[in-house]
C-alpha cells in the first residue's frame, strides 16, 4: 500500500505540471490587462508599460511561464497585484474554510443519503420509494446558486435560524455559519448518492451472505452495518471522488452566495480583478485536492473490501 500511494503521488506531478500550462495560459485570455487594473483611474500608457516592465507581463507567454515554473519549484507563486503581498499566504489562510466546508457538506449529504436509500431500497416499488425517487431527482436539478438563495431565504431571512454571512468566530460559531452553505451543496450531491446507495442496497439484500446472516438470527442493527451497509458503500465512495469536481465548482458559487472567506470566493474575485498569480494557485490548490481526495478513496475502497487488490 506505501509502494501504491507513492506511485499515485508520483503520477500527480505530470498532472499538475499539465493543468498549470492550461491554467497560465488560459487566464492570460481573460479580457482587460492587469496593470490597468492595478491602477484603476491612474493608468497612463507610461504607467501602464512600467507596471507591466514591473509585473514582467512584457515578456513573452513561454517566458513568462517558465519564470513562474521556476519560482514555483522554489515555493514562490508570484505577488498578488490586487493583494499587494506574496500570494501564498493570501490563499493559505482562507484554505481552511474552503475544506471545512466541503467535509461539513459531505457529512451532510451522507446523513441524508444514508437512511434514505435504505428506506427507498427496503420499500423497493412501493409509494415511499417512487416519492423519494422523485424527491431527489427535482434536488438533482435545481442549481446550487437556486437552492443556495432559497436555503438563505428561508431559514435566514424568515425565519432567522441560521447565519446566511460569514464563517463565525470559532467553534460552534463557525459550525453554525457553515450550516446553510453545507446543506445546499449536500442537497446538490446528496441525490446522487442516494440513487447509487439505493441500487447498491437492493443487490446486497438479495446476496447469499445476508440471507444467512438473517437465518443466524442476527440483529437488525448488525445486519444493517456490518452485511448490508459496509458492502453498498464501495460504489458510493467511487461515486464521491468522481464527483469531487462538481463539488468544488458547488463550492466556488456557495462561498460567494454566503460571503464566505474561501478560496472559491478568492478565485472568483481574482478573476475579475485579473489577478494572475491567485487564479493559478488557487487552480493548482484544487487539482491537488481532487488528486488526493481520489487517492485516498482508493485507499478507503480497498479497507472497505480487503479482497481488492491494488493495482500498480
């Protein structure tokens, strides 16, 4: 398994190394020059072309981009222009909220996805399970910016339970502002894992093992969590990893609808204020982050089915 992780790093350096190309490359496509935004009503073309001498934006792409490779191997990311400081610590400090939030939405999703699925999968073909079924395909389609302004309206504005801004000052604080933001992007994933738990559930309760597990006399309670629920959860965890994407694209939108300090609401932000240097970390930060997130659902696939081999 430790030969496996390292090859798995290993193989996210090409990775990363390509989407960094694609990444400095397209936002140079980003309409506007930065150091007419760096200077707003001030910009002159004589100031305009000794900020870019500055910021090094006349030089050619391929240079521009190795210097920045360069750096990077050193640990430098460039300066912010709008931020005025090293980028690294601008986008450091609000990674926290960012993974906060995402594993807050996921504890989410799995709470309501999990005795859903067992309740439409136990009621296979009956009322409870075609009203669960089509529950959660209208939650499938609706956008998380919709579900988002509703969640926010409801529970913030009329009847004022939960915070819609900010991320608290610590602690339960913190829990109670990311509650609203969690819970819309838990609905936004939550009917996808519902669906594949439930088919998962409807093949293992037709399994051997549970069949004799029921003929042992076992306990409902252990025949649910150690027969039933611990073999439907291998599609699931495949099924999170490869929607890891489309949980960050959830999280990017949902920091900016709750005014949360994020590095989805930062990568937003840098993009309309063409700050180069952010949107490449940020980017970076994230395709690291679904590289390790599906390296450790391999890991916790073959823990959950030891049968499994890993495969090289």
């Amino acid at each position: 398994m430790i030969r496996y992780t390292a090859s798995r790093l290993l193989q996210a350096v090409p990775v990363l190394f390509g989407i960094s190309i694609v990444v400095f490359f397209l936002v140079r496509l980003i309409p506007g020059d930065p150091a007419i935004a760096v200077l707003g009503s001030r910009a002159t073309p004589q100031l305009i072309a000794r900020v870019r001498d500055q910021l090094g934006l006349d030089l050619p792409l391929w240079q521009q981009y190795f210097n920045f490779l360069a750096n990077a191997f050193r640990g430098d990311f460039g300066v912010s222009f709008f931020y005025q400081q090293d980028v690294w610590p601008v986008t450091v400090e609000r990674l926290p909220v960012t993974l906060g939030l995402m594993a807050y939405s996921i504890i989410l999703a799995v709470v309501i996805a999990v005795p859903c699925a067992f309740l439409s999968a136990a009621r296979n073909g009956q009322a409870t399970d075609h009203a669960l079924r089509v529950l959660f395909t209208i939650g499938l389609g609706m956008p998380v910016f919709w579900s988002g302004i509703i969640l926010a309206y409801v529970f913030g504005v009329k009847f004022q339970l939960l915070p819609i801004t900010g991320q608290g000052s610590g602690g339960l604080d913190t829990l109670k502002h990311l509650t609203l933001p969690a819970l819309t992007l838990a609905i936004s994933i939550s009917p996808i894992l519902v669906r594949t738990l439930r088919s998962s559930i409807i093949g293992v309760l037709a399994s051997d093992y549970v069949t004799t597990g029921r003929a042992m006399g076992l306990k409902p309670a252990t025949l649910a969590t150690s027969y039933i629920l611990r073999n439907s959860l291998r599609p699931v965890v495949t099924v999170v990893t490869i929607n890891l994407g489309y949980l960050i694209g959830g999280t990017v939108i949902v920091e900016r609808i709750y005014s949360l300090a994020g590095v989805g609401s930062l990568l937003i932000g840098s993009i309309t204020t063409r700050d180069y240097a952010v949107i490449q970390l940020a980017t970076l930060m994230f395709a690291l982050l679904v590289v390790v997130t599906n390296l450790a659902g391999d890991l916790l696939y073959r823990l959950l089915d030891p049968r499994m081999a890993l495969h090289k």
